[in-house]
C-alpha cells in the first residue's frame, strides 16, 4: 500500500509522466493522487466511531433508570421479563404509561403473562411494589430523601468513571491500529503524529459527552 510521506516521491514522478501523456499539469495529477492515497488509508478513528456511539448508547440507557423523583418510562422499560420461555424487555411485551408524575402504569399486551411482568419488577429491586389490578400494574414513586439522592449521585458518579473506561478501551484499540500501520509502514511518522493527536481530540468530545450527560443527570436527581 502506498504511504503519503514514503512514497511521496514515486507519486510526484508518477504524476509528472502522466501529465506529460495527457497534457494534463503534473501539479495537478500530484494533487489527485495524492488525495486518492489519503482517502485510501485506513481511517481507524471513524471506522470505530460506532464502537464510541455504543458506549454513549449504553450509558444513556443506564441513566434512565436512575431513580429521580418522578415518574419516567426509562426506570422500567428495559426490566427482563421472562415469559414465553424466553428473556425479553418489559418494553417489548407491555405498554408504559404515565397518569400522573408519581406514577407509573403498565399493562402487558396478553394478559397471561401479568404475573411474569409482575415478578420481574419485584426481581428488577427498583425501591417500588407493583400494585396489580386485573391486568394493569401500577408502581407509586416512594418520595427520595436526601440520602437517597446522595447515594443516587454517588451511584451516578461510578457509572460515569465507568462509560469514560469504556471509551478509553476503543482509545487504545485505536491506538494500537495507528500504530501497526507506522509499523507496516503503512503511514509516516508525521502522519502518526496527525491521527495520534486527532485521536486525542476526539476522545476528548467523546468525554465531554459523557461529562455533559451525567451533570444533567446530577441536576435532576437533586432537585426536589
């Protein structure tokens, strides 16, 4: 494969006979080549891009089911429910509604599986005894003390550490990919150093990403 900076040579003769050929201007057909090459080599930063969005993805599912205060369709969607001989989520089995900001109420769509869908709420811990009526489960929002929602932060604090690990671990993959290239001689030093430090960059809009979520989340858990 042809490298930017250690073949910029063989490309700038290359282009210089075929610009005599075609009467094109060597200048000109450098240029060319020289973005086909660069389009060429292996992007490893966006081609792990979906590696980073599947990170922020998971952590944003975890912050739904965080506890607030009020009622959200997040804190029971993606409970497992067991029913039909399979795993699946609550979401995919019953519809979720919201009467009032201190209630939630959930009515599965076949009505044999209410006891499934009741057991695993009970299993899922959520702090909220599901109250049964026919075929509608209702759970009443418990009113969250200040300990409550200390704990609640501090929880939120170990899984925030814990989305920028994940991103880190894509980081070194990265890395590591840029590297093997300068190694094979796939890519120059420079061109290194350029896909190192815009790695760099880019982890750092992924962090602030995942900064920016769990400060919004902070904000209301803490307000009463």
């Amino acid at each position: 494969p042809l490298s930017l900076e250690r073949d910029r040579p063989v490309i700038a003769s290359v282009a210089a006979l075929r610009g005599r050929v075609s009467g094109v201007r060597g200048d000109c057909f450098f240029h060319f080549l020289m973005a086909i090459c660069a389009v060429s080599m292996a992007n490893h930063i966006d081609a792990n891009k979906a590696e980073f969005q599947a990170v922020i993805d998971h952590f944003h599912q975890e912050l739904q089911g965080f506890r607030t205060g009020r009622a959200h369709p997040g804190l029971v969607e993606h409970i497992h429910v067991v029913a039909y001989g399979q795993s699946m989520d609550l979401k995919s089995c019953a519809s979720v509604t919201i009467p009032d900001a201190k209630t939630l109420q959930i009515e599965p769509w076949d009505k044999s599986i209410v006891k499934d869908v009741e057991k695993a709420i009970i299993e899922a811990n959520l702090g909220m005894m599901p109250n049964t009526a026919g075929t509608v489960i209702r759970l009443v929002m418990p009113p969250m003390t200040e300990d409550n929602r200390k704990s609640m932060v501090k929880l939120l604090k170990q899984r925030e550490e814990a989305a920028k690990i994940a991103v880190r671990n894509v980081r070194e993959k990265v890395r590591s990919a840029i590297q093997a290239d300068k190694k094979e001689k796939l890519i120059g030093e420079d061109e290194e150093r350029r896909e190192l430090e815009r790695l760099d960059k880019t982890i750092g809009e992924w962090n602030a990403k995942v900064e920016q979520m769990a400060a919004e989340k902070e904000k209301e858990v803490m307000t009463v």
